[in-house]
C-alpha cells in the first residue's frame, strides 16, 4: 500500500516541464525588452507586397548569376511594382506569405538550384577535358555537349533492323 502512496505524491513529470518551459519564455521575454531601447517601437511586419517584391528580386538575382542580362529585368523597382500588383490577388487566395517565412524557404531552394546547376557545369566541363586529352569521343554525348549530326539517312531505305523487328509484332 506504500507504494501507492508514493506514486500518488511523486510530482507530474509533465508539469515539472511544463515549469521549466515557462521559466525559460519569461526569461526570454525579460532579455528581448532589456535589448530594445527604451521608447523604441518595434517594426511592422513586412506587407504581402513587400514580401512578393523580396521573392522576386532574390529569384531574379539568383538568375542573374547565370544570366547577367536578367538583372536589367529584376530590378528593385520592378520587384516592387510586381509585388503590389500581385499581393490583392493572392491576399484573394487566402495566401500567406508568413511574414518572411517563405522568403526563407525560396532562398533556400535557389541556392541549392544553383548550387545543382553550377555542379552539372563543372562536372560537364571536367569530362570534357578528359575527353579532349585523351582524344575519345565518348559512347555517349554528354549532357551539354554539341554533338556533329550524323550523315542524313536515304529516307526510301528503312534503317537496319526495321522489318526484322516488325516481324516479331506480326
């Protein structure tokens, strides 16, 4: 019977936790207001358009770097003026840009793209020095490379092997 009794007096796990886990947000709370200034008014959360205008210059940016002249078409200015037309038909959506959270995940996303792209390129540019010092053609164009056409077949002859493999269809 002791024991019992010692299970109904032991304390919650859960709420002892739960103790802590509000410690430590007042202790959160008091460090964020002894940082700010006093008097000090804490910004706004950035407009859907604002957003959409970030997520379009960082996309064209991140173009850009492939592509020089698509910094002539992304530019601030008309990031802004896409963002503020886009913003009432997407706030009409019920889409929600998460003030900055999305921005977070598209920068991530682009980078890692490029980071693929740039990979392929190098990769790309590697087997065709390969090739070029050891003077083979490969068995296979790479991915990228210009390939000389082969010589037009006569369009009155079938290529070899047509109506051999025909007959197995009959």
């Amino acid at each position: 019977m002791s024991a019992m009794a010692d299970q109904n007096t032991a304390p919650d796990a859960l709420a002892d936790l739960a103790h802590l886990a509000d410690a430590a947000d007042s202790a959160h709370a008091e460090q964020t207001a002894a940082a700010k200034p006093a008097g000090q008014v804490a910004s706004p959360a950035p407009s859907q358009a604002d957003q959409l205008a970030a997520i379009l210059l960082t996309v064209g940016s991140m173009g850009s770097m492939r592509f020089p002249s698509l910094a002539k078409v992304y530019t601030e200015e008309r990031c802004k003026a896409h963002g503020e037309a886009l913003a009432p038909a997407l706030e009409r959506l019920g889409v929600s840009l998460n003030h900055g959270e999305t921005m977070m995940w598209i920068g991530a996303g682009g980078s890692v793209l490029m980071l693929l792209i740039e990979t392929r390129n190098a990769i790309i540019a590697d087997l065709k020095t390969e090739q070029a010092e050891q003077g083979t053609k490969p068995a296979a164009p790479i991915p990228g490379q210009v390939v000389a056409s082969a010589p037009a077949a006569d369009p009155a002859k079938p290529a070899d092997g047509v109506h051999s493999q025909m007959g197995l269809y009959q």
